[in-house]
C-alpha cells in the first residue's frame, strides 16, 4: 500500500487541509492564467484545443503541407503534426524562454508564460499529451537516426516538459510501472479511489497526492519497496534509480536557470508552470477515475472505472477514449475511435459523456451537481434521468478502501 492512501488524521484530515490552503494561494495565479489562454482561444480560434491534432482537414493550407511533409519522420506516416508540434514545443518555446531570459524583463517573463500555457491552454495541453503517448510508445514516435540512435526518443519528457513542469520520470516510469499496473487501485501512487469524488474537500487532499506523485517523491517510495505480485525487487530499484537520476536533472536544470538568469525568472518561468500545470492535471486526472463501481480492477467492470468522453472539448490524439486507452494502452491513437465504437455497439457501456469540456464535467461533480452532469451524458433509450442521476451519484460516492 502507497503510504498516502490510508484513512488516518494525516490523510483525512490534516492531507486536505494543506492541499486547501495550497489551491487558495494558487488559484488567483492559475485562474488569471485561463481566463487570458482562454480568451486568446476565442480571438484566434484556429489555434485553440485541438483542430491541429485530430484532423488536417481542420487546418490551414500551408499547415496541412507542413504535416505531410513531417509524416516521414514519424514512425507512423499520418503523425507529421507530431513532428510539427516537437519542433514548436522543442525549439520556438525554449527560444523564446532563453530571450526573455536575457532580456531581464519580469513583465517579459509573466508575458512569457501566456505564451507558453497557448491559446485554451493548446500548448499546454501538447505538452503533457504527447509526453504521455512518448512513454507508452517507448520513445519511438520518430524515426529519426543519428550515428545509430534515435538523439529524439525521450525530447518530450526529457526536455520538452522542464517548461512546463514535466519532471522525467512522472511518465517514463511511474505513469507506465504504477500507475497502469494497479489501474486506481490502493497500490496507485495518485488513486483517486479512496475518497468520494464528489468532494471539494477530498479533491483538496488529492491536490497533496498528485503533487507528491509530480515531484517523484510518492513515486521513488513505492519502487523502493517491495509488495506480492510486484515485479521483482531488482527491476523496481532500477526504476527508483531512473526516476532519482531524472528528478536529479530536473533540479540541476532550475539551478543552473536560476544561476543564469537568477531566482525571480527561473520561479516565473519554471517552478510556476510546474505548479499550474499540476493542479490542471490533478483535476484531469480526478475526472478520468471518477466515476467507479465494484471492488477495484480485475474485480469490476472496466468500462466503467475510467470516464470516456466521445468528441470532447479537449479531443488530442484520442485521448478522450480513457477506457480503451486503459485497456491498450499502447494502441496508436488513430485506432482508439474504432475500438470504442465496437465495444458501444456491443453494449458495453452504460454512461458515456459526449460534447463536453472536461475540466466542466469534473467541477460539476465535485460541487455536487448532478443535474448538469446527468445533462452531459449520451442518450441511452435504456435509462431514464432519474436512473442516471442515481448511478452518476452512486459512483462518485463509491470508494474501493
């Protein structure tokens, strides 16, 4: 058992109220923060969410070009915007950091940051997406060889991500080695099955659990230890030692930031979009295993034990699909939509959630308002809205331990 996820004065009590005081201090920063991406998302609608990603048909002409020619250099021949979107993220957005770097300007540095969250948060939103499929894919997203390897393997985790509060190791180890082996359950460094989902309070514990799952720490614990059905002590102390090396150089690069650059940059630029982008991604997080039934996985249902979203507002390469992406979580995005489709007409689900945005859907649950939740989910002839308001209560209020 993960040492956060026990009901005790720590946890219960003391856990949520560090997690309160935290999201108070932030919330007028990172509220400010999408209000302005937001807004920029409605003047320059063709750059906002996620028409980059889920259809060139979307995009401009020129853009649409610049993707098929990238096509080869992915390792898949229609993933040219990735390609796109590494090169943006990887050059343009560290470029722009290093001048306002030397530039010395604060105002440049706050101006800085709108520019790299994107309109509606797009970039952002890249960033963590394209970090997560790089990690289930093995870093072989590009085939691109220099003296024999591949010099872009890990760019999104490994460089990429230290602009935007990626720590190495989040993804490449504990995502893929924790987190998918236990599927939300007690073992789960960042489980969200242990409290009531329809709870600000509880969501302000889960603040501390997701942070301490970001910064490596919860992470470095659990592969430090040793439980039945794990895999073998050896093999888990070379994931602690990776997730240590990389926690290591993330540090090592928001010194030697704050050596060039000083304090005041390196906490505008580096350590603030970490603690932004984690509490959005607390809450994204909170929404993909907020709805749960049964006694935890491989003992239920899993087509209800993570949340699917069909056409979200927040649709980057398919990752709305969160119930097929658990039950293959290696499958190549484009094959995610069929895969849902299937299992739908086989009957499998009985809640789907269908044209919404899902930080909307995860503060209606968490402010208890089930009316506007039971108005998000997809028609089902079977159910009635009475039914549905019970089953999305009873789900949220159910608890694995």
């Amino acid at each position: 058992m993960v040492f956060l996820n026990r009901h005790n004065v720590l946890t219960d009590h003391v856990m949520p109220a560090v997690g309160a005081v935290f999201l108070i201090a932030c919330l007028p920063f990172v509220g400010a923060q999408i209000v302005v991406s937001t807004s920029w998302g409605f003047i320059w609608p063709w750059s906002a969410g996620t028409t980059l990603s889920t259809t060139k048909s979307a995009a401009p002409q020129w853009f649409k070009a610049i993707q098929r020619s990238c096509d080869q250099y992915t390792s898949s021949k229609t993933d040219g915007d990735i390609a796109v979107w590494a090169a943006f993220l990887g050059v343009v957005i560290p470029a722009v950091w290093l001048a306002v770097g030397l530039s010395g300007s604060f105002k440049l540095a706050i101006a800085y940051n709108v520019f790299r969250i994107g309109p509606t948060y797009a970039h952002f939103a890249h960033v963590y997406t394209l970090s997560h499929m790089e990690a289930h894919h093995r870093g072989k997203l590009f085939k691109v060889k220099v003296f024999n390897s591949n010099p872009v393997a890990k760019v999104f985790n490994f460089w990429i991500g230290l602009f935007h509060g990626v720590l190495p190791g989040t993804f490449t180890e504990s995502h893929q080695l924790n987190h998918h082996r236990w599927n939300n359950d007690i073992n789960d460094v960042y489980s969200t099955a242990g409290y009531p989902r329809d709870s600000l309070w509880s969501f302000a514990r889960y603040i501390v659990v997701w942070m301490c799952y970001a910064s490596n720490i919860s992470s470095m614990w659990y592969f430090a230890g040793i439980q039945k059905g794990e895999p073998s002590y050896k093999e888990k102390w070379g994931c602690f030692w990776r997730t240590a090396a990389g926690t290591g150089y993330y540090c090592a690069f928001l010194y030697g930031s704050s050596v060039v650059f000083g304090n005041m940059f390196t906490l505008v630029t580096l350590v603030y979009p970490f603690v932004e982008g984690n509490v959005l991604l607390a809450v994204v997080n909170w929404t993909w295993h907020m709805f749960l039934q049964g006694g935890g996985p491989g003992k239920d249902d899993d087509y209800v034990n993570s949340t699917t979203i069909e056409n979200g507002e927040e649709f980057i390469f398919s990752e709305e699909y969160h119930v097929v992406h658990h039950q293959a979580p290696g499958l190549h995005h484009s094959k995610y939509a069929k895969m849902f489709e299937d299992h739908e007409a086989e009957g499998k689900y009985d809640i789907i959630f269908k044209d919404v945005n899902l930080f909307e859907l995860g503060f209606s649950a968490m402010f208890k308002n089930y009316e506007r939740l039971a108005g998000m989910v997809k028609p089902n002839p079977k159910m009635e809205k009475k039914e549905t308001i019970r089953l999305l209560r009873e789900r949220l209020q159910h608890c694995w331990w």
